[in-house]
C-alpha cells in the first residue's frame, strides 16, 4: 500500500466511526515539530491532529534519543510525508525518461514520528497557544484583520453561511445566531477558504480537474481542510456538530475511495488558501513537512 492509500485508509476508518478528524477543538493548536518548531503543513497536518494525544510536539526516534529520551515500549508511530525537490539536472533527466514536458517537481517520502506524549526523558516545552479562551477569539478577529482583498461579507436573520463566486460574497447569518463565537469563526473561515478560488486570488476554481461532482467534492474539502487550519492557528473550535454532518461523511467517505489522492489535493490546496489568509508568502520551503 503506499503512503496516499494508507493516510487515506486511516482517515476512512474516522469517518467510518462517524468522527471528522478535522473537526477538532484545536486547544493545543497545530501540530508542531519539536526539532525545528516548525508548524507541520497541508496533508500532514491532517493525519498528526487525527490522533488523541495531548501534545502538538512530535518528532522521530533518533530525534528523542539525541535529545536524552526515548520512545516507550509498544508505542506506534505515525507516518508523515516530506516533500524532496527536484534539483534542474533531475527534472531534465525524468524528462528525457518519461517523455513528460512537466514531470513532478518534488518526491515524496514517508517517515515515522512520535508524539511527545510518547516519549519519556524529553522535556515537555512551554505551551504558545493561549489558553484563554478571550485571547483566541481575539486572535480570529486579529486574523480577519490581516486577510487583504477580501470578499463582501454580510450578516443576514436567514439562511446558512454561503459564499457567492458571481458575486464575490459572504453571507453569515448574525454571530449572536451561532451557538458560540467559535462556531461563527470556524464557519467564516470555511467560506473565506472558499473565497480564495475567486479569479482575482487564487483562481483554484479553475484549475480543478474532474467532471462538476468530482470538483465540488474537492472544493469541500479544500474549505474544510482550509477552515481547520485557520482554526489550528488561532486555537479556535471548530468541532461543532452539523444537522447535515451524515450526509457529508457518507459523500466524504465516497469521494475518498474513489480517489486516493484527492486528500493530497485537498489539503494541498487548502495550505495555500490558509497561507493566502494569513499573509503568508508561498515558496518552496513552507511547502516541506517541517
């Protein structure tokens, strides 16, 4: 099996047990390296935050034992990608092998970590979420704030959150309308994901192959991944159940066994939509696994 087909089955088996991995309180924020202090990024931020442990720290064997510790007997690691690029002299040669114009630019390659939780003789760092449940909605409002160029947002008594690419507009319903302030920020950040296809952004709507169900199965999933991420790094929740929560695993569930790199996809697309959102400029280093 390789590492597309075993990250999707892992996240299969969540969905099958009703549970949406990306759905999270996020308390812990995004999961880290503990060697680099580098945020993890796009699909391996999907399958470390899948996992129930208490720590967003993670790194790999060698890693504890260089820094005094060790992994626990019985304790499973969990794969992740790093993405290695090609140098010009390698895209040339795979050229001329495979008769490709535009061979892939960088190889991926699985490794193992292991959460902090896992190690013993580590020392635990100090944690730079907030706990404080005021600060993280500050920080979501300090986010909007920064995000440039963006839509029309509107506030209206009816209807759901929506975003309108004719119109280039959101429309909420009014925050006091929200079980929480969270909720309203996780949806807000749904549908500014969703913006970010605009022509005038990242023109992704017109880059997505497939027939019209294919693209809106990814689209939704480039929004969720989008929101979770946005979520991850503020610390806000976005664990809200859904009337409709069913009826979306079931077309996940679908959408994921027909295409084991549609997760790849995704997520690869919803870390430049949340880059764009946090004013982060893209380049080849925030592309690597951290």
């Amino acid at each position: 099996m390789n590492i597309y087909a075993a990250i999707t089955e892992r996240i299969l088996k969540q969905l099958e047990a009703g549970v949406i991995p990306w759905r999270k309180t996020w308390n812990i924020g995004l999961p880290k390296s503990l060697s680099t202090g580098k945020e993890y990024r796009g699909l391996n931020v999907l399958v470390l935050s899948s996992t129930a442990f208490s720590c967003r720290y993670w790194l790999t064997f060698n890693e504890a034992i260089r820094l005094g510790g060790h992994v626990r007997k019985g304790e499973r690691a969990t794969p992740v990608i790093y993405w290695k690029w090609r140098k010009p002299e390698e895209l040339e040669r795979r050229r001329q092998q495979t008769g490709k114009e535009n061979p892939a630019p960088c190889v991926p390659f699985a490794f193992a970590v292991f959460n902090l939780d896992q190690i013993e003789g580590v020392e635990r760092p100090v944690e730079d979420i907030s706990a404080n449940h005021n600060r993280r909605l500050e920080l979501a409002d300090q986010l909007m704030g920064l995000v440039v160029d963006k839509p029309t947002i509107t506030h209206e008594l009816r209807g759901n959150p929506a975003y309108n690419p004719r119109t280039d507009a959101i429309t909420l319903p009014h925050l006091s309308q929200f079980e929480s302030a969270e909720e309203y920020y996780a949806a807000l950040f749904h549908e500014l994901t969703h913006a970010t296809g605009h022509p005038k952004r990242l023109n992704r709507f017109a880059t997505t192959e497939g027939n019209s169900t294919d693209r809106y199965s990814q689209e939704e999933l480039v929004a969720e991944f989008g929101a979770a991420f946005l979520c991850g790094f503020t610390g806000v929740s976005n664990a809200q159940t859904d009337a409709l929560q069913a009826s979306y695993i079931d077309g996940w569930k679908k959408a994921l066994r027909a295409d084991q790199r549609l997760l790849l996809r995704a997520a690869s697309a919803a870390q430049i939509a949340a880059d764009y959102l946090r004013g982060k400029v893209w380049s080849e280093d925030t592309q690597k696994a951290a």
